[in-house]
C-alpha cells in the first residue's frame, strides 16, 4: 500500500465502511463471503467452481492504491488536502475494479486452447459486467462499424485496470484459493459439459440452443450479482442479516397450509367479497384438473364491473 493508505488504515484493505458505526469490512472478507455464497448458487447448475471464482475476483481491482485512495478520501479518512496525498482519477464509479478480475481469468484461460477460451469469456464477462449488466461483447452504432468490445476491456491498459498491482497485494488466502481455483480441472470442464448438454438437448435450431447457452450465463452472472448484494447488505444491517433465512425456507406443505387458512378467514359478507370467493373457488377446482394451459379472465380493480356483469 502506499504511504497514505498506510497511514489511514494501517495497511487494512477496505471494501466497505459502515456509515452508522464506522466499522470496516476488509477485502478479503468480502471477496471470501461473496465467492462462498456465489458457490453455493452456482452449485444448483453444477458450476461450483466457476461461481466461486467469479465471487473470489469480481473485486479484484479494489486492492488498486488508486481505489483505495477513493475509498478512503470518501469517507473521510485521508486528508484530500495533504502534500503526499494523490487524489484518485475521478468519482464514485470511475474507479475501475471490475476488469481486474475479469483480466485475471482470461489471461490464463484464453491461452491454454479455443474451448478454454469459451469459458475464460464467460466467466470473464460476469466479472466485468458485475457493476454495469452484462455488457455486449460487440458493439455497433449507425456511424461506425461492430468492434470487439469485450477484447478491448480484456487489453485494457494496467493504469486503469490496476491488474499486476493489485495480484501484486492479494491477500495470502484469496491468492491460493485463486490458484487452486484455477487449476481445478472441473473449473473449464464443467462450463464447457453445460453448454454442450444444451445443445445435445436442443431440438429446434442452433439458434434456439444459443439462446439457451446465453441464459446458462445470464444464471451464472446472477448467482454472482446476488452473492454481492447480499454479502454487502448483510455486512451494512447485521441486525437483518440475523433474519435472513439462507435457505431455510418452510416447506411447500406447509405454506400452501397457511395460504388456505388465510383464504378460510376471508368472509363473503358482502356482493363483490361472494364474488372474490367464486373466482377463488373456480381456481381451486381447476387445479385438480390434468396440466395443461388455462386463462382467467378477471380484469385487476373491476370488481364493481364484475359484479354488475354476475349479479342480477
């Protein structure tokens, strides 16, 4: 770390500040908690590595001085006015952390052959596209013609990818998960196995079988936007992250019991609450019905029309 960052924080990396108490949550916690949870999301696809490497990376670029600078100018902990003090480029959002992490992966995947630049690409572009949606990889306008957009952000120089610098100041734990990570031989097997499964499985049109590939990444991207969101907000409300169920959900038998009780105590006491009661009955009696498609026509907020269309 550079001096000022040093001095501020004694060395600690920062990835957020709790504005009601100052507390800290250190970077390596953060990428620790969020490659865990991204993991366990992944898992329901089968691309538990994969989910937990793009969770371990997708923040990389926070290890950057430059970013660190940011973050410590913006709460407050630096001087902004000190002699030794460099302010970082830009404002909230300019400091890029995001391709740091994609480059990471793509450096080495990319070069080891042509499959496994297919899923060096995928998990790359979550990485990068974590801050802004997934971003088109090519990209083209009515005044100039399709360039490679996702390759450009792959070059993007270290000054403003801060890559090298920030493999430079990885903590030891995320620096040999990473490792282990990639060279986990189910890491380039198990997206590669996915995507094949989709198009062995598809029978209307290679089209039809891309379109799926391009949702199998949109759920990885997810299981990575999701683990984020959550880490970061159990870490700004640990009150509510103590209420977060994490999986312990009740099972379906006894939600659909309480529906009913619910719907049980609900009276017909009046025109519209019988016909609200009819139309609820209807749908119950339909579910015995063999699967298939079926309408309901009941336009939202026209209970009154209903009810001069039902009643005498």
């Amino acid at each position: 770390m550079g001096d000022v960052c040093s001095r501020v924080s004694d060395a600690v990396i920062i990835a957020h500040q709790r504005e009601k108490d100052g507390a800290k949550q250190t970077l390596q916690q953060h990428l620790q908690g969020v490659a865990n949870l991204s993991k366990i999301a992944a898992a329901k696809l089968g691309l538990d590595d994969a989910g937990e490497l793009i969770g371990l990376l997708h923040d990389l670029g926070k290890y950057s001085k430059e970013f660190q600078d940011y973050i410590n100018s913006a709460l407050g902990n630096i001087d902004s006015d000190a002699d030794d003090y460099v302010d970082a480029k830009g404002k909230k959002g300019k400091v890029d952390h995001s391709t740091a992490g994609a480059q990471a992966i793509w450096d080495v995947l990319s070069q080891q052959g042509q499959l496994q630049s297919i899923t060096a690409q995928i998990l790359a572009l979550c990485i990068a596209s974590h801050h802004s949606g997934l971003i088109d990889c090519l990209e083209s306008n009515s005044h100039t013609p399709a360039w490679d957009k996702f390759s450009n952000r792959m070059r993007k120089s270290e000054d403003r990818a801060h890559l090298e610098e920030a493999l430079s100041k990885m903590d030891e734990a995320i620096q040999q998960r990473f490792q282990q990570l990639m060279a986990s031989p189910t890491l380039h097997t198990s997206v590669i196995n996915k995507l094949t499964d989709i198009g062995k499985q598809n029978k209307s049109g290679a089209l039809t079988a891309s379109f799926k590939q391009g949702l199998l990444v949109r759920l990885l991207f997810s299981c990575l936007i999701d683990a984020d969101r959550v880490d970061t907000a159990d870490f700004e409300s640990p009150v509510a992250a103590q209420k977060r169920l994490k999986g312990r959900y009740a099972s379906f038998d006894k939600l659909i019991t309480r529906l009913e009780t619910k719907l049980a105590s609900f009276k017909a006491d009046t025109d519209v609450n019988k016909i609200r009661k009819q139309i609820s009955d209807h749908c119950l009696q339909r579910a015995n019905s063999k699967p298939g498609i079926f309408t309901l026509s009941v336009p939202t907020g026209a209970a009154r029309r209903w009810q001069a269309c039902v009643l005498p």
